[in-house]
C-alpha cells in the first residue's frame, strides 16, 4: 500500500542523509528548558515549531509591508506581491497552478465553507462518505449538510492494526455518493491510507474526493496531480509555518461551486474562495515555511533541479528516511514496556503505510497522568481524542481519556527517543 508520494520519494538515490544539527538549529524554540530538562517536542501532531526563517518573514513583513490589498502605494503593493508569492509556494508544495490555491485562518474553518458551497448543488438523498479515522474537520462540515437531506455514511476500521476497512468503504459507495472525504494521514495513530485508490474508487462511482493532508503534510510529498484529487486541505502551521489553513482544488470546480461571501469581493479565482481580510504575515511566514524546506532539500541534494518542487521532494525524502528510524526504535521499545497497549501499525514490515505518531495507553494511568508526568520531564506529548473523536469513540477509550499521542517530525533526535522510553518505563514501573 506505498504511496505515490513516497515512491517519488525514492527517486533520490544519491541524496544525502538529513543533517539533523543543522535542521535543529533553525528553530529557535529547541533551546528550551523545562525543570532542568532540555525540552523534547513530541508534540507535532497539534503542530510544529517554526525555524529563524518563518520568524524573520512575518517580523519583516509588519515592518515594511503591513497594509491592506489592492492600493495605489508603496505597502499595498508589497503585500499584493508577498500574498501572490504564498500562492506560488503552495503550489509548488501541492504540485498545482497558484489560482488553485486559497487560504484561510484554518483547515477546520476554510473546509466548512467550501462543504456549504458543495452543499447548495446537493440535493435530499445525496450521499457523502467519511470515515472513523478522521480528524471531526473533515467530518463535521460534511455531517452539517445533513440539514439538508444530504447522507452521511461512515466507513469503519479494522480495529486489529487501525487501517480503514476498504471493503466498507466500496461498499459504502454507491450511486447516490456526491462526495468521499477522507484523511491523508490519521493524526491520532498515524495510519496512512491508500489516498490514490480511494481517489479513485470515488471518481469510478462518480463522486469527488476531497482529502485531509493535514497531518500527512510534515511527512511526505503531496502531488495533487498525481493523485487526481477533487480537494486537498493542509494547515501550514503542522509543516512549520504560522497558523493557516489552504485548500487546493481544481480550477472547474473552484468555479463551479459557489461562495457565501460579500457582494463587492472578487469572483476570479484565485481570491473566489477568500473572504476578508487574510492573515497576511501568516502568509509571508507559509512562504519562508516552503522555502526553509525547499533549502533543506537543497543540502540534502545538492544536485542542480532548477526547481524549488525537485527540492521539496528531496526534503521529504530526507525528512521520511530520518522519521522513520526513530519510529522503528520508538515504536520497538515502547512494545517492551509492560502494561503498555499500542494501537495502529506496529510492524516493522509495514512502516511504509504509517507516519511516525502513535498512539498509546498504560494499565492503571489515564493518558492525561502520562502526559504531565512526561510534562514535567521535559518532554511535551498530548493526550485525549485530537477531534478523533469518531476513532477514539470506537476503540472505546473516549470516555476513560482517549490516548496518549507522541508524534516526530525531522528535528526529533535518537536521544529524545530513548528519554521517553527512560520515562515511561518509569512511569509503568510505578502503576
């Protein structure tokens, strides 16, 4: 089930391993310290820290292009040209044109709106299909055109490795299905699903797919034309960016749908989808985000592309192969510590279908017991459902605290591994 993105991954043979040193070093919040402990970001998932790049981006930007858009001076014009920038990088990040881009202050927000835009060409008895593994974003707004008359149907899970059960989703299809949502990445348990296939199944029944990469963004390569999906959201702020939601969708269907917005707005892509006044240093900081990736890229392989989408490739691939050996060592010994259930993939063998965010429980401690404990140790974890709450009602620990939740990203390190390691077994020591 290795995805498109991770094959095009592979293509790098020669490329360089990441260097993790100077990766940490563009974060300045890494220097932190917490009761004596230098502190461990395990805590991705709910989102990133932002590098010296990202920082300097938005400073700049309040200091000399802060203003409003469209107007006959000198600040207007700069942020004109800083919001047209953002829109480039986004597409070179999805594999898209720049007008099949928008942007908004979150996922949860902007994919609400774009569902009550599908919404008014939907009629009683039209099926949409999501699934228990997602984050509620991606359920929510669909569940709302329910008011409608609009069908949601739910696709379960194989609860044994907390994979989507693909014959209920084909299932789950059928003539009436207008629309399949469903999430790039699970970003409680880490399941990637098979995103191409589904893509596909759902254009078969004649149905769009709309796809939540919001936790598979920091992880691997998103090629929106490969995947031939309808949508696609991600939110800057887990890729090292500022807090912002973007949507890609394709040109004829950003055009078909309409916006609620205000009258005097434009209705020319690629401010269709926009309403109001956007965060403009958020996007200045989505730009320097792209292009601190871009450059790790470029260290990683240096080989003359001429294109910052080649480098975003690179960066991925580094990013990936570097995640995914403190995963395999996490994930080994978190299986040895006693009293401690894992859910989602666990086999080595099977890494390719997975991200490296797991999701665990400890006999005799409630996730949110763990997470202070780690807390006050240094090492920053989360705890509860993450609005997987469809997923967490269904393997039946909502209502006892949900789970425990430890996520990396590339500026992770061996040695943070093995201090949650250290912790926990000392944590199931003492229950």
């Amino acid at each position: 089930m290795s995805t498109p993105a991770f094959r095009e991954n592979d293509k790098a043979q020669n490329a360089s391993p990441l260097d993790v040193n100077w990766a940490r070093a563009q974060f300045p919040a890494l220097k932190q310290m917490v009761n004596g402990h230098p502190a461990a970001f395990l805590d991705a998932p709910a989102g990133t820290q932002v590098p010296h790049g990202v920082i300097d981006a938005v400073r700049d930007y309040f200091e000399n292009s802060n203003a409003n858009t469209c107007g006959a001076f000198a600040t207007s014009r700069r942020t004109d040209a800083m919001i047209s920038a953002a829109r480039a990088a986004m597409a070179d990040f999805f594999n898209c044109d720049a007008d099949e881009v928008f942007f908004g202050p979150n996922m949860t927000t902007i994919t609400f709106a774009l569902a009550r835009g599908i919404g008014q060409d939907l009629r009683a008895g039209d099926e949409i299909v999501v699934t228990t593994l997602d984050h509620d974003a991606n359920v929510a707004p669909w569940r709302a055109l329910e008011e409608r008359g609009v069908v949601v149907r739910q696709v379960d899970i194989r609860e044994e490795d907390c994979t989507l059960d693909m014959e209920d989703l084909r299932r789950k299809i059928t003539p009436r299905t207008r629309l399949v949502a469903v999430g790039y990445a699970s970003n409680a348990l880490g399941t990637i699903n098979p995103v191409a296939e589904i893509v596909k199944l759902a254009h078969e029944g004649g149905a769009l797919a709309f796809i939540d990469a919001v936790h598979y963004a920091p992880h691997g390569t998103i090629d929106v034309r490969a995947l031939d999906c309808d949508f696609l959201a991600c939110s800057p702020y887990k890729f090292f960016g500022p807090h912002m939601g973007c949507i890609y969708g394709k040109r004829e269907l950003l055009l078909r749908f309409r916006p609620y917005k205000v009258r005097p707005a434009p209705e020319t892509l690629p401010d269709r989808w926009e309403t109001g006044t956007q965060l403009h240093e958020g996007l200045a900081g989505v730009t320097a985000a792209i292009e601190y990736l871009a450059e790790l890229g470029r260290k990683c392989d240096p080989a003359p592309t001429g294109t910052r989408r080649a480098s975003l490739v690179s960066a991925h691939r580094a990013m990936r192969e570097h995640e995914m050996k403190l995963a395999a060592r996490m994930i080994r010994g978190l299986l040895e510590i006693p009293g401690l259930r894992f859910y989602g993939i666990s086999d080595p063998a099977r890494f390719a279908d997975r991200v490296p965010t797991v999701g665990v429980r400890l006999a005799n401690c409630k996730p949110l017991e763990a997470a202070n404990f780690l807390g006050d140790r240094g090492i920053f974890t989360w705890d509860g459902n993450y609005y997987a709450l469809n997923l967490t009602e269904r393997l039946g620990v909502e209502k006892d605290g949900g789970l425990l939740r430890i996520g990396l990203v590339h500026y992770n390190t061996g040695e943070e591994v093995d201090r949650l390691l250290a912790a926990l077994h000392e944590l199931a020591a003492s229950r």
